[in-house]
C-alpha cells in the first residue's frame, strides 16, 4: 500500500507497517485520507567520525595504468644481454610487452634474433606536427603507414594525451570536502561529462568564478571558459579529473533527466549536505519574490532525494509536479518561517540572490505552512490518499542509479510480454567498488536473478515471460558471457557442484572440470541430467553484440582491446579477468595489470563454438543497427539502441516496446498467377535483368491493390494500438508514445513460393522477397506520412534523420523510395520505424500458414509446448497447406499421415522426399527446413533484410551433422551482406526443442541407459522379458541375427587388443623439451603400478599447424601405452627422426618433434629427468679429475633446463604459446601467400610460425620470417 501526503511524501509498506497517525501507532491499512501523519526533522547527523573517502583513480595519463612490469627492469635484463623472449621470461610478461617497451619506448636494439627493430618507423617530428594539430591516433597512423597501437605507445612514451596536450598534474581529493560538494551540486544541477573533462554551464559571472576557485582548490588546475548561447560554458580539462569524476560520481548523472543525489552526499554530514544543495540551488534553481528559493528539474529521482535531504538537515519542504506541453517537471522549495529561516541561514546561494534573500527575510513576517503545522523536529502533515500498490517483493539489494529495476520487470512481464538487457553497460567482474571497498561481481549474476525472477513469475502460471540479454563484445566478461549457456557451465550451476554450503565447497573452476567429466566425447550428457543443462539461464535467449571494430580486427587477425563500461577506458586485467579466462582457456592472453587484448579469431571461435553446441549465442550487428536507426546516434545519443526484444527482430531504444502486426502473403497470390517455372522459360529473355525480370512476374502474380490496401489498414490499426494501449511502466508508455514505433511485417512467404512454383532458398525467390518486402516499406511509410498530415509527427521527429532528408540522402531514399531534394525540408511521418519481420509463431498458426519469413519446418513434425497441453504424447502437426494440395490432387491423406507417423516414431523420417504414398510431383515443391544449406536459410534473410528499416528474427537451421565451420560462414555471410544478426540452431542439440521430426531429439547417452530404455519398452509393450523372449517374430529375429552373426565368425579375424580404461585420477610428470619448433611440453602419466599409462604433448598455439599433429602423434602414444606396447619400443620408433630444424636440450641434439617425445620418455623410463646441462670442458679440466657434478649445472632461467614439473592429478600440459593473434597469411610484400605456405610444406618446413603460431611465414633475405610478430630464424 502506498501513502501520499499533502506536502508531496510518499511512503509505501506492508498493510501491517505501523506508522505515527493522530499521535498514535496505525497499521498502514487503519491510515484514511485526512489523518495527520508525523514527519521527522533533522535527522541527519551535524557530524560524522569519518569522513566519505573517494576513490582515486591512476594518475598521469591513462595508458600507463596498471603496468606491472618497468621500464627500468626491462632495460637492465637488455643490459645483461638477454634476448626479448629470456626478458620475458624472466619478468613472467609477455614477449610482445617487452618488444614494445624496449623498442618503442626504451630505442633499444634487439639481443638476438627475433626482436623488434630499435626506434620507430616513422618521422617523430611528423607525428608531433600531426599530433599538435589535432588528428586523432587513426588518423596520424594512417598519414603515417602505421598501425594505430604504434602511434598510441608512441604518444605514450612522450606523455602526449590524444589531444595533443601533454599531460598535466593534477591532484584528486581522497575524501568529500564542502567545496567539493557544492562543486558537485553545480554539476548535477547544469553540468555535464566533456570529452575531455568535466564540463559546467553557468550563468552567472560570479558561479564561473567559484567554479574556477573550487577547481584551483581541489585539483590543482583551474577552468577554461566559452561564452556561448546566453550562458558561460566552463571545462575543467583533465582526463585524469574526469576519470576520477566518473568512477565517484558518474552513476548519479547518466542524463539530465535520470539525475539522482550522488550516494556520498547521501552518507555525508549536515555541512556537506547543505553546500551540496547551494551549488544544486545555484545552477538549477530560482528565487521567487526575494524570499522564496525553488529547485526544478525533470528528474523526479532527484527532486525525491533533495527533498529528503532538505528534510534531513532540519528544512521543511514541499514537492510539487508542474505538468506542460514538452515535458513534466518537479520540484521542491522549503516552506514554512523555519524553513526559510534555516534554508538561508545555512543553505543560500552562490551568487548575489543568497544576500537578497538574507535581506529579504530579515524582520519580514513569515507566514507559517500552509501544509500542516512545523514543531520543532515534528512536522504533521496531512494523508490525502491511501492507494493500493501492485504486489512486490523485497530485496536486500541495492543497485547503483535504478532501484526500482527489479520491481519494473516484475510488472512489465505480469502484463505478458519479453524484455531486452543491455547487460554490458554493468561494471566487470573485480572491477572496484568505490563505496564499499568491495568488488562488482560481473554482470553474469545479475542475468541469474533476472533469470530467476522471470522463472518465479511465469506470467501468472499461464505465460512465461522471455528475455534476451545482450552484451557488447568489447566489456570484459564476455567470455563469461558467451559460455554463459553452454553444457559445462549449465551443469556447474544446475547441479549446484560449487555449493558453498556443501563442505566439499570447491571453487567455480574446479566445478567446471567435475562438470565437463560428465560430458562425453561427443558433447552429449545422460538423460537424467538434461534438464539440469537446459534449465540454465532457461528464460534467456543470449546474443553479443559485436562491433565493426572486432569485425575488422577478427578479418585483420589482430587482437582485440576491451573497454572498461564504467570509466570507458581500455580495460586493465585484474586477478578476476585471469581467472574467468583461464576456465574457458584463452588464460594465455590475460596478464594482471596490463591492457586487455585477445585475438579476435578466439573470440570469434568461441561465440561459434556455443552456437554449434546448442544455438546460444546468436549474434547481433550493434553498430550497423545504430548506423540505420532513424536517429544519427553520434548527434543524438540518447537514442542509441542498446539491445533487441527476446526474438532479436525489434532493435529497441531504452523503455521502448514492440507493437508488430503481420501481412499474410499467402493469401495475396492472383488467381490466375503464372507459374515461375513457366513464366521465366517464356518471358526472362524479354528483360534485362533478372530483377526487371522478377518485378514484371509479380505484376501478373501478385494482387497488389489487395496488397496496398492491407499495407495501409495495417499499418493504421498498428498506429492507432499505440495510441490506444495502456503501458503497466510510466517510462515505457511515455517512450511509446515519443517514438511511435510500429513493425508491420509478413508471414506465410514460404507457401506464396510453391503457390507462385518457386523454390525457397533460390535466386527468383530471394528478389520476390527483397521486392515485397521494399514495397511494404515504402507504402507504409506513406501511410505513415499520410499520418503525420491528418494528426502529426512523433514528438522526437526533430532529431531523427527524417527532419533532414538530404543530410542522410542514401538512408532516406532506401526506406522511402523518394527523392531526397523533393523533401529537404523534412519529411513529416507519423512512426519513426514502420516495417519488421518477427517469427509469428502462434499468429501463423492461428492464420493457418508459414511463420514469418522462415520456410515450411517439414511437412510433418512433432511440437513440444508445454506439459499441461500436450499430456504425455508430444503433438503431431502436419503442415496444413501440404494437405490441402494432397487433397486436391486426390491423394489418400491417412496414408501419407500413417507413413509418416510410423517414420518418426522410428527416428527415420527425412521429409517429403521419403515418402512413398506422395507422388514425386508434388513432393518437389515442398521446399523445407532441413533442404537448406546454412548460406540459402542466410541469403533470405539478407534479401529481406533490404525492406526492413528494423531487423529479422530468423534462424538459419542446420542439420545434426553440420560443423562449427558451417555455421562460421553464416556467420561472416550475414555480416558482408548486410545483415543485422545471426540466430543459428543445429537440429537434435537440445532435449526439449520446439519442432522436431524425431520421437527423441538425442540418442542415448550410454548403454545402460539405452538398456533402460528399451528393457521398458519391452515390459509396456510384451507384459515382460519372459513373453518378449516366447513371442514367435522375436525368436525369427534373433534366429536371423545369430546366423549372420555365425557367418561373420566364420570369415578370418583381427584380434585387437583393448586399451584398458582410463581411472577418474593420475599422477604424472611434465617436462620442457626445447626443439626447433619452440618449447615441447610432454607430459607422462602413470598408472597405480608406477608404469607410463598416457602421454599428452603440447607446442605452440593451440589449433596450430605444428600443435595439431603434435597432439595426434601424442594420442597415438597414448593408445599404444595403454594397449600394451612396450614403451621402450616407442622410444625406438621416435628417437631418431629427422626434420630441417634442429636444437639442443640438456646436451642431447633434438632433432624433430618426434625425437623430442621419444626422447622426453626414454628420460622417464630411465629416470633422467632432473639430470643436469653437460658444460663444456678443456683436457686440462679432464686431466685434473674434475667430477661429473662440477661438469653439469643447472640452466639459467634464460634457458630451457627440460626440468620436470609435478603434474599431480594432471590431465593437460601447460601451453607455451606466443602473444599474438593467429593471423592471415601473408606471403610478405608482393608475395603470394598460398605460394609461399607451399613452398615451405615441399620443403619440409613447417609453415607455422613457432612463436605466435600464425600461418603467415615467408622468406626475406633466406630466412623464415613471421609478419605477425617479428620472429626470425637468423
């Protein structure tokens, strides 16, 4: 229940809340309007003992933060004579970070070869001119012919800021001081952030000159200023201040009108309050009358929290909403002679109007409120309503600017809908929490309440509510993200195998590896844990949002730099960042304390890695969709769109909602329309293009004047639901009702295709699909247009790209089909975004025709809805049109039905075409799902893509047998065609699908459950195994199966051993072997009897050319370890064998790969492993008697000492893998790649390179080179 009082307080509780009534405790039900209610006074403290500490943020520019590895050390090592790679070592970095210092920042030269070239290759004085002139750090690399990361370290050796200022010293205050609250409430009330500072708008000469002196006093630098538009516009530039601004006070201001009171003012004592609200007063506030001091703002939060805090110190105030035409505002004044009184005498303002007031009140006779009566520290006022609320739940929760989050989506989904998050915009997991000296714990857990709120709801029994999260690629957590609904991580979750109330409480990763042991081979789980992985993050669909950017470093093969959300800033790898990459293994990239960056290739082959395992996650064009927003989003960023609606159809801006109607194509075709296949042989020779071609077909196919009259009634009736509809969230409705945004779409394309004799999927049909669509485009935005004239443009229409058709000529003339020159003057319409294509799953089969734009599923599949409509039997669809064309052509339609029953039942059918009661004639024209490669289910949606000013919810389905690289062509396919994301599913990869042709959408797990199954099976069906065994069909069978057993026993045999199974648990050690490819990693693992049971090798990049057949030829060890070889004859067999490259290891000549392995076991087998580095020895040391202890030492760190390393329970040897990203090859300048990896191939070399494991090695001047990363072989 909900209390409002007369002077603007609310207060909501429990109906049994007690509050103070008619100076008497009442139930918070008992309370009527007209009870006087009792108000506290003053209850903040005059002080407190500790003072709110802030957090600071790194001094000096940002690129240097966080560095754990110094100038200093690097340049000592170098001193010493130790190579980049023995620096890197040494340091535990990167061999890349240390090429970059020494070269870049230290022009030191390389010790040995391999290393980056000393000095820069470019012109210092150029990039300074460049610099000093204002170009960005792209546009100087370009000028340049460098890369950007060159030109950023080498302003970062210079101490340049990427606005050519060189960076100043400023200082950060550690705790909140008067001045800087009042700054801070000059800055909630009238400032903003500025590119690069902290920016404030005044009016007054003497609030500009305070501003200065507060900023001299707090940071050490003072305020620039511009007189511009009737106000001053004063910038304190530092990007240090500004990070340090953000980190503190950033959440409190996001926009003008999402302003709240900054949590520290909230904890701090009287003095601060009262200096916060005089700079607050100051720059957004009046003084009526001399005497009357008001604050305005839109932000009902923030007038919310000032009222408490004008409560808190002793003021009695009063809050009121002013309602107009633009927008509502409110506000909040403090009332009664007490209030005034204490208002001025502690509160004033900055400028002269504090002294007038002063003057004003001074001997005047103040009138007493009229809102109840003000007694000391009690204020009554009286109840003018007690309301009922909608129910909620309580949480023990606080989040940062939002706090009514959770309670919005609880009432969004009661009224039946899906909800879009923007996750990415959450601080990363380990990122610093400033008031509270703690940790973020990462957007991830924020999904799971979501996830659980939503499961809790389930639309009120009837309905469950879906949500699609999306996170930007570049946040941190991505990778957590990502594997967020994979198998592994559902069960560790589901199955709760980090339970800290468990005692054998593990940590998360320890819960993935038990989770992954109960994965078999072959990705698949037993049955009874199925839900267990499926009920994860279960109310979700998950897509990322990725950029151009990581596009254009995945198709470069460079790595990739996350952003920090909170102080959009490169993100700085804490502790936490090592930790979740670790667990989804890219580990190897992640160094504590330096910039975040993978490759964007791994990245990449995780996002598709998950979409092949079972759909999740899709991906969405974030870029491209905000670049065809009808809003320019760099102009107007209050529009940007963040995330989609849960099908991914809907780009949505913030609180805005879905409101889709669909044209049903199938009823559109003309009576008398040509078939295609007809047409096209008599009349295609008569056009000149196969689009004039396919536009003169749909003349004669088409109704169009049916057509045209249902784009215009639809889009209509959707305009006038907008208008029409009631909204449970204020925000919502009031976006709604800007915006206007309607998606009039289509369903049923794939049966107006076999009506018109068209193949889904071809060419003719991907043009009828790119035609329609435009048409339903440009007619309904003239409808729309016709809107705007009878009842007017949406109210944000000022700032979308319609008021200014020739600023954004391209995009207006694609979605209008009008000339641009002919409206420059705006184009008035009514709805800013007109056209969409959802999935229409129930609304076609309530219109009896094809969902959306997808094809037919099948002409005959099973649909699992939920278990209280289908009972126990899963429900049988036939696909409605196939039947009628059955029928008409005189088919036996329970036939066809039967046959293809008992198929399924089987696991057996496979579409139309196997079917033998349907003629051939009319099975060809049933186009479906499964016929589909990924790239044809793509093509449409790209083709559609080109009418639709919002964006397509289509999956691009796959068989069960398609491969990740599959689903990676679609991936890039819809990007360069200009799609705007990717949903992919691969049939059978979940239990509980929603179509599906088979009776099981998985095989068995195991045999014991296969077992099971059928023992049950047996039992339903013959009444036990013993009628079963008696039955006379059975005992026929199992006759013919023994005979053919027999026959095969009869014919010669091959007995192979069998490799004994392998136990939960082995100990084993790991040696480096140095080779001529890089460093080998072996490790040998015992059985309990102490004799080698399994050996894993690792080199090189994982994937890698050289890994790759280094891990086969470890598997074949393997297998023959554990079959019964002896292992001193696989020490025969690899010992000895020869490649190009050669090295050296403790003494002994390495003179392959194989060599290294037969080598590191034969050490094992005879116990050699800690056996030291033979030195050199003249006759005289010989002579002398020196002992074989003095003659071998141990290998200084810069070497490889082949020592062993306890592997413990290990299953895996460590990687040692280079820094860079796996790149394209590239055969060097004016060569030819493929030519070049070839070449080497021919020649016995390996083509990868054993540094950074790229495919980009050439010959320069006879040696092996690697472009990516600078590695050499001389």
């Amino acid at each position: 229940m909900t209390l409002r009082t007369e002077g603007g307080l609310s207060v909501r509780g429990t109906p049994n809340h007690r509050l103070l009534v008619d100076g008497e405790w009442a139930r918070l039900d008992e309370v009527e309007a007209g009870n006087a209610v009792s108000i506290r006074l003053g209850w903040l403290p005059e002080t407190t003992e500790d003072a709110v500490e802030l957090e600071t943020v790194e001094a000096g520019p940002r690129w240097a933060s966080g560095r754990t590895v110094s100038n200093d050390a690097v340049a000592e090592l170098h001193a010493a004579g130790l190579s980049d790679y023995a620096i890197a070592e040494q340091l535990d970095s990167s061999p890349s970070t240390v090429q970059r210092r020494r070269a870049d920042e230290l022009d030191l030269p390389a010790n040995g070869p391999g290393g980056r070239p000393a000095g820069r290759s470019f012109e210092a004085d150029r990039l300074h001119e460049l610099h000093e002139r204002g170009h960005t750090d792209a546009e100087i690399a370009a000028e340049l012919g460098v890369h950007q990361t060159t030109v950023r370290n080498a302003r970062a050796a210079e101490s340049l800021s990427a606005n050519g200022r060189a960076a100043k010293s400023v200082t950060q205050p550690e705790t909140l001081s008067t001045d800087l609250a009042e700054l801070l409430g000059l800055w909630i009330g009238d400032g903003s952030i500025h590119e690069d500072g902290i920016r404030f708008h005044v009016a007054r000469e003497e609030t500009l000159e305070r501003v200065d002196r507060l900023s001299r006093d707090l940071f050490d630098t003072g305020a620039d200023w511009t007189w511009s538009d009737g106000c001053y516009e004063a910038v304190i530039h530092s990007h240090e201040i500004k990070r340090f601004w953000l980190r503190n006070f950033g959440d409190a201001k996001p926009s003008s009108a999402e302003a709240t009171v900054p949590e520290a003012v909230r904890e701090a004592d009287r003095d601060r309050v009262y200096a916060f609200v005089r700079g607050l007063f100051s720059a957004d506030g009046t003084l009526s009358k001399d005497r009357y001091p008001r604050l305005y703002s839109a932000s009902e939060e923030l007038i919310d929290g000032v009222h408490q805090l004008l409560l808190g110190v002793g003021i009695p105030a009063t809050k009121w909403e002013w309602e107009n035409d633009d927008r509502d505002y409110y506000t909040v004044a403090p009332t009664d002679a007490a209030g005034l009184t204490r208002y001025a005498e502690h509160v004033g303002f900055i400028d002269e109007r504090g002294e007038t007031m002063v003057d004003a009140i001074a001997g005047a006779d103040l009138e007493e409120t009229t809102c109840g009566d003000v007694d000391g520290s009690e204020w009554t006022q009286e109840v003018v309503a007690v309301e009922e609320s909608p129910p909620a739940t309580v949480y023990d929760v606080t989040v940062a600017k939002d706090h009514e989050y959770v309670a919005n989506g609880v009432v969004s989904h009661n009224s039946g809908g899906g909800m879009g998050y923007a996750f990415w915009q959450l601080r990363p997991y380990g990122d610093a929490v400033g008031s509270t000296g703690g940790i973020a714990s990462g957007p991830i857990t924020f999904m799971r309440t979501f996830d659980q709120m939503c499961e809790t709801i389930a639309q009120g029994g009837a309905r469950r509510g879906a949500q699609m999260g999306v996170m930007r690629v570049s946040h941190p957590d991505v990778i957590q993200f990502i594997h967020s609904k994979n198998k592994d991580v559902s069960l560790a979750h589901s199955l709760r195998l980090n339970d800290p109330d468990d005692f054998t409480h593990n940590s998360f990763a320890d819960a993935l590896e038990e989770a992954r042991e109960l994965i078999d081979d072959e990705g698949r789980v037993p049955e009874h844990l199925r839900n267990a992985v499926e009920g994860h993050l279960s109310n979700f669909n998950i897509s990322v949002g990725v950029t151009d950017d990581f596009m254009e470093a995945l198709y470069a093969g460079e790595e990739f730099t996350f952003t920090n959300p909170r102080t959009g800033e490169p993100h700085v790898a804490t502790p936490e960042t090592k930790e979740i990459y670790d667990m989804f293994g890219l580990g190897e990239y992640v160094e504590v304390g330096e910039v975040l960056s993978i490759p964007a290739q791994e990245l990449w082959d995780d996002m598709i890695e998950g979409a092949h395992e079972n759909g999740e996650p899709g991906v969405i064009y974030l870029e491209r969709v905000n670049k065809e927003h009808s809003f320019d989003v760099e102009e107007n960023p209050s529009h940007r769109i963040l995330a989609t609606n849960p099908c991914g159809e809907q780009p949505l801006e913030e609180y805005e909602a879905c409101n889709l109607g669909h044209i049903n194509l199938s009823t559109l075709a003309s009576l008398d329309a040509p078939d295609w296949r007809v047409w096209s042989a008599e009349h295609a020779d008569e056009y000149d293009s196969h689009e004039a071609a396919v536009d003169a077909f749909l003349e004669e196919a088409i109704d169009f004047a049916e057509f045209d009259e249902r784009i215009a009634y639809g889009t209509r009736f959707l305009e006038n639901v907008v208008t029409m509809s009631d909204f449970p969230v204020e925000k919502i409705e009031q976006k709604v009702r800007d915006m206007r945004k309607i998606g009039l779409g289509i369903m049923g394309l794939a049966q107006l295709y076999i009506q018109l004799g068209v193949r889904y999927g071809s060419e003719e049909g991907n043009e009828i699909a790119r035609q329609l669509m435009t048409h339903i485009n440009h007619e309904s935005k003239s409808t729309s247009h016709e809107l705007a004239e009878e009842r007017g443009v949406f109210n944000d229409w000022a700032d979308s790209k319609y008021a200014t058709p020739t600023e954004h000529r391209e995009w207006f003339e694609h979605h209008t089909g009008l000339d641009a020159d002919e409206w420059a003057d705006g184009y008035p319409i009514r709805n800013h975004n007109t056209t969409t294509i959802a999935p229409t799953g129930t609304t076609s089969m309530i219109g009896n025709t094809t969902g959306g734009c997808e094809p037919i599923y099948n002409v005959a599949f099973y649909k699992n809805v939920s278990d209280d409509v289908q009972g126990d039997e899963m429900l049988v669809e036939f696909d409605d049109y196939f039947l009628r064309t059955l029928e008409a052509n005189d088919v036996d339609v329970d036939a066809v039905k039967r046959e293809a029953q008992e198929q399924m039942a089987e696991n057996e059918f496979d579409g139309v075409e196997g079917l033998e009661t349907v003629p051939d004639a009319i099975g060809e024209l049933f186009v479906v799902t499964g016929d589909l490669s990924g790239i044809e289910h793509a093509a449409v949606q790209c083709a559609c893509q080109e009418g639709v000013d919002s964006a397509i919810s289509k999956t691009c389905n796959f068989p069960n047998d398609a491969t990740a690289a599959d689903m990676e062509e679609v991936y890039r396919y819809i990007y360069d065609h200009g799609g705007k994301g990717v949903t992919v599913y691969r049939d059978g990869t979940r239990s509980k699908q929603v179509l599906t042709t088979r009776a099981k959408n998985t095989e068995f797990a195991d045999e014991a459950e296969a077992a099971e199954t059928i023992v049950e099976q047996i039992r339903e069906v013959f009444g036990g195994l013993e009628a079963f065994l008696d039955n006379e069909d059975v005992q026929t069978a199992v006759d013919t199966e023994i005979s053919a057993l027999l026959e095969s026993a009869d014919r010669p045999q091959v007995d192979y051993t069998e490799t004994r199974p392998r136990p939960d648990s082995l100990s084993g050690v790991t040696q480096r072997v140095e080779t001529g490819y890089g460093k080998l990693y072996v490790t040998i693992n015992e059985d309990e009897d102490g004799r080698p049971f399994e050996l894993f090798a690792n080199i090189g990049h994982s994937g890698g050319y050289t890994n790759s057949f280094t891990e086969a030829l470890a598997k074949v060890i393997s297998t023959a370890l554990r079959s019964g070889v002896d292992p001193e004859e696989i020490v025969d067999e690899l010992q000895g064998t020869r490649s190009p490259k050669v090295a050296w290891d403790k003494g002994e000549q390495i003179q392959s790969i194989p060599d290294a392995i037969g080598t590191a076991l034969r050490r094992y087998l005879d116990d050699e492993i800690d056996k030291g580095i033979p030195q050199q020895q003249s006759l005289d040391d010989v002579e002398g008697g020196t002992s074989n202890n003095d003659a071998t030492t141990d290998a200084p760190p810069s070497q490889t000492d082949g020592g062993a390393v306890d592997a413990g329970s290990s299953t895996e040897p460590p990687v040692d893998a280079g820094p860079s990203a796996e790149s394209p090859v590239d055969a060097g300048p004016g060569g030819d790649d493929s030519d070049v990896t070839q070449d080497l191939i021919a020649a016995g070399e390996s083509p990868e390179c054993p540094e950074c494991g790229g495919m980009n090695l050439y010959f320069s001047e006879g040696c092996k080179t690697c472009e990516s990363c600078g590695w050499s072989e001389c």
